[in-house]
C-alpha cells in the first residue's frame, strides 16, 4: 500500500487548487481499503473516499486520512438479451465508455466524456444528454466499512434521483462502492431527444454517431479541467413551482425550464447568465466566460476565491428571482463535508 504524509491534493482533484492531506494512500484492493481503516495510528483520524476529484472541492487543508480509489478491472458476461459488465470501482469512466462501444457494446454513449471513476457514478446518479446512470444500472457493490462486508444493492434499492441516491443519504460515510454492474440491452435504442442530439439523422442513428457528438458539444461547452481547473456544473438546476415559474415568466420571458415531478426544472446557467455574472472573477477564480454554471480556475485560484465567487453567485441569484441554488460540488473541509452556506451566511 503506497502512502504519503502532508500530501498536495493539487493533482487529486480537477480543480487543481493546492491543498494538503495529512496522508494520502492508494488503495488497489478490498483488503487494502480494510487496512486503511484498521491501520492503528489512523484509526481516529477523519477518512476521505476520493475518485478522480473531479467533483470536489477542498476548502482548508484535510486533516485526514484520503484514500484513492484504484480498484481496477472488468469482467463481461452475456445473457440472451444483454452484455453485463462488471466494472471495478477505480476503472476510469471516460474510458470505459469509449472501450465499451469499441467492443460493440452500445448504451453507455450519452455519458461519454463525463470525468471521474465508475465507482463515483451512483453517487450523484451522473447524468448528461438525456441520460442518467441509473438508466443502465444492474447494481452496485460495496464495502460496509463498520462491518467489511461487501454487499450488492439493486438499481431499485440505490433510490437513484437527479444527483442524487442513497449513497448521499442512509449509507453517507457508511461504505466505499467497490465495483459496479452495468446492463446494456442488445436491442439498443438510441437516446436522441435532448437539445444538440435532436439535429442528427433520427433514421439512421448508431451509438458511434451520438457518442461522437455528445464528445464534439461538451468539448465546446465545457473546459477542460486539464486546461482551466473546474468541477463541471457548480450548482445544480433548481427545481421551482409552476407557480414561481409562472409569476417569473412576464419578466423572463426567455427563462429556461422544463416540467418535471414536483414543479419545473430551471437551467441554473441561464439565471446567472442573465443576472450578468458570466465572466466575473475573483481573485484567481472566475464564472465561465461560455457556460456560466461552471467556476473555473484562471490563475492560481485559492479555495477562499471559489467560496466567495460561489457566494456571490448563490445571492444574486436570490436577489434577483428568489431561487435558492444548491452546489452540486462537494465541498471538504478540514475534517468533514461542508456547505457553502456553513461558510458564508447568506447576504439576502
Ligand atoms: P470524486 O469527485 O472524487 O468524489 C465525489 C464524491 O463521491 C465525494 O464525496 C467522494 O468522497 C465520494 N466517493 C468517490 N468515490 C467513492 C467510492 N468509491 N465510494 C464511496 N464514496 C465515493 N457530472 C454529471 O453528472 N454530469 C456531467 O455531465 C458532468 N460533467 C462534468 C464535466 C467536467 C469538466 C467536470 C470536471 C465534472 C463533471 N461532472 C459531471 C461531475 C463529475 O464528473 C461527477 O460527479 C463524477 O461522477 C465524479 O467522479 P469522481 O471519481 O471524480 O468523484
Ligand atoms: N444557458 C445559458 N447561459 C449559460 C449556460 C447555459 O443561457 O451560460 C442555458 C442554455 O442555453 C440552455 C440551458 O441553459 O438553454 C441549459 O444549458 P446546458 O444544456 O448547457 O446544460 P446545463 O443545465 O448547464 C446540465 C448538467 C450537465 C450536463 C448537461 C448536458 C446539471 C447541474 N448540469 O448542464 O452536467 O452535462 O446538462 O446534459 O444538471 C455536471 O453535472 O457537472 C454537468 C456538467
């Protein structure tokens, strides 16, 4: 088991901000995730599950113990009407959909280029171009990490939402996903409804076609953490009443939503467009110049210039049209989860 004491994070986490861990390890198997936590000079210390980082957000050193996920491998087995891949929960999830689809295996294309590992997918129920995981989960495996034992849970019981699952809930902080099973049907139907998928040949649609343009819109729309450190959306599109979203539209007529269960679903990223913030920085932070639901680091960003561009953000959007906006990015503090309204109290 490798491990590091004072360790930068920078390179761990997709918004490339630095920040310290007390001790950092690279976990490559089950039993080395049971080491971990019955090592016996960690075992009081806080301990930190972390993929790829790229929905994260350190805001002060950890003082902790940070495991990365490397559990790496996948099986394939097939049934009459599917493949059903088991895949181990470090496996790269990027990657995994561009191998799928190169072994004929189709289903898996809306969610092409979502960064991260397949072991993170269940925890927000990942979602891209009218795709969410769940729509292609057969189950999740898990290590209980007060028992060390590795149980399944069905799709049904991971009580999948938009962004969310049980994973956030009833089992928060209680297990680490070690393997993942996916199902892809063999009689595929394409997913072609949402937005920039609509413009394609609807007749003659292969899974390659959807996968090339979902890649081709996302390189367009989103920057590449690579490039400008970011976590993808910051926030999540809030869901409002019909009611509000009725009295918003004489002054909004353009406001962008859509009905779902419970009220209608508003694009975040259209009300801090048009609250004019695109392109605002702070510090070294600034919202996306193209896609103002992302923050990105610009310039050597500290985590303080995230939490008060965030801040600004999350009150304009109040003043202006009475919408509370919930990160979608976790936020790490220095021995647990916090929230940015923890950190700066609302101004309105
Ligand atoms: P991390 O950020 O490392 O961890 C996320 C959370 O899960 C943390 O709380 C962590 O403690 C916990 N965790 C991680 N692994 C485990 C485990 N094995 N067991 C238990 N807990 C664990 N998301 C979307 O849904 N759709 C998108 O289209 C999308 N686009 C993005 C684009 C960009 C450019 C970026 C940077 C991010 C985007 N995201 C998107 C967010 C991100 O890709 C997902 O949330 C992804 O699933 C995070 O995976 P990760 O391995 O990086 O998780
Ligand atoms: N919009 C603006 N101005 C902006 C940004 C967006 O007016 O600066 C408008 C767009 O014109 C569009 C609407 O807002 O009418 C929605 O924009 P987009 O289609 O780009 O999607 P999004 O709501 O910004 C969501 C997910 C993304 C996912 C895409 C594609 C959330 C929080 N975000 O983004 O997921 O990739 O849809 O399905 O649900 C992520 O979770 O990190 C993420 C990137």
């Amino acid at each position: 088991m490798q491990s590091q004491t004072q360790a930068n994070l920078s390179a761990y986490h997709t918004f490339g901000i630095d920040q310290t861990c007390q001790h950092l390890v690279h976990v490559q198997s089950v039993q080395e995730i049971i080491d971990v936590y019955q090592h016996r000079e960690w075992q009081t210390l806080p301990k930190l599950i972390l993929g790829k980082g790229s929905n994260m957000l350190f805001t002060q050193p950890y003082q902790g113990v940070v495991l990365v996920n490397q559990l790496l491998g996948k099986t394939v087995t097939e049934s009459t009407d599917a493949w059903h891949l088991h895949i181990q929960a470090g496996e790269d999830w990027p990657s995994l959909v561009a191998w799928s689809l190169e072994q004929g295996f189709s289903g898996l294309e809306n969610l092409a280029l979502i960064p991260g590992c397949a072991g993170s997918a269940p925890i927000q129920n990942i979602g891209a171009y009218g795709m969410e995981f769940k729509d292609v989960c057969e189950y999740v495996e898990f290590l209980d990490l007060t028992t060390f034992q590795t149980q399944r849970l069905t799709r049904e019981q991971c009580l999948f939402g938009y962004r969310d699952s049980i994973f956030k809930h009833q089992l928060y902080q209680r297990v680490m996903i070690t393997a993942v099973g996916i199902k892809l049907d063999k009689q595929w139907q394409p997913k072609a409804e949402y937005g920039p998928l609509k413009a394609l040949p609807q007749h003659a649609l292969t899974a390659n076609m959807i996968f090339d343009q979902v890649c081709s819109v996302r390189r367009e729309k989103l920057p590449d953490p690579e490039r400008q450190g970011n976590a993808g959306s910051f926030f999540k599109n809030p869901v409002i009443s019909e009611q509000q979203f009725q009295a918003l539209k004489p002054r909004f007529p353009d406001i962008v939503g859509f009905s779902v269960e419970g009220g209608v679903k508003v694009a975040a990223g259209w009300l801090i467009d048009h609250c004019g913030l695109k392109g605002l920085k702070l510090g070294g932070a600034q919202i996306h110049p193209n896609q103002a639901l992302v923050i990105v680091n610009v310039a050597k960003a500290s985590a303080n210039d995230v939490i008060q561009l965030a801040a600004k953000v999350r009150d304009t959007v109040w003043e202006t049209y009475q919408i509370h906006l919930e990160h979608e990015v976790r936020f790490i503090g220095a021995t647990e989860e916090t929230y940015l309204d923890q950190l700066v109290e609302r101004q309105a």
